[in-house]
C-alpha cells in the first residue's frame, strides 16, 4: 500500500473515530452544564417600579380649601390633633423647633 500498511491505516481510522467521539461527547457535555445552568436557578420576582406606601393623610389634597392635609403629612396624625388644640403662639413656638 502507498499510504502504509492496513493495520496502520486501520489505526489511524480508529484514532479519528475516537476524536471525532470525543469532540461530540465534549459537545454534548458543555450543553448539558449550559442547559442546567440556565434553568436551575431561582425564578426572579416582579418587583413594582413604583413604592407603594401609605398615604400621608387621609385627608382631601386640596390648597384651595385648606391646609389639613399638608399639616398632618408634615406632622403625622396624632401629633397633627396635638397641634389642632395649641394656641397659635404656642403652635408657632413648637414648630420652629422641627
């Protein structure tokens, strides 16, 4: 034979096979771990883009009418009847302490 004797000519067929067999398996291998990879982790939750949170008054927003609103956002609730009940010098003494 030109290229070699059969026996070497069957060997080096072999040794093809056997690459070629390895890359596939090697393949194979590298999209499982990719595969696994992917799905197995913690599906994210949709978070909102907008905080919701309570209100700062139950009260109307409305500048034109009154104040209350802003007055019990600012203050809070309870410490907003406080103020209610203080005499104005009283009221205008305490707030410029906040």
């Amino acid at each position: 034979m030109i290229g070699g004797s059969e026996p070497e000519v069957d060997q080096m067929k072999a040794g093809a096979a056997r690459t070629q067999s390895d890359r596939m398996i090697r393949s194979v291998l590298i999209c499982w771990v990719l595969f696994i990879a992917s799905s197995g982790g913690k599906p994210t939750e949709r978070k909102t883009k907008v905080h919701q949170e309570e209100p700062l008054s139950q009260l109307q927003h409305d500048d034109d009418k009154n104040f209350d609103y802003d007055h019990e956002a600012f203050l809070g609730q309870d410490e907003a009847k406080t103020f209610d009940q203080l005499s104005p010098d009283e009221s205008k003494r305490r707030l410029r302490s906040v």
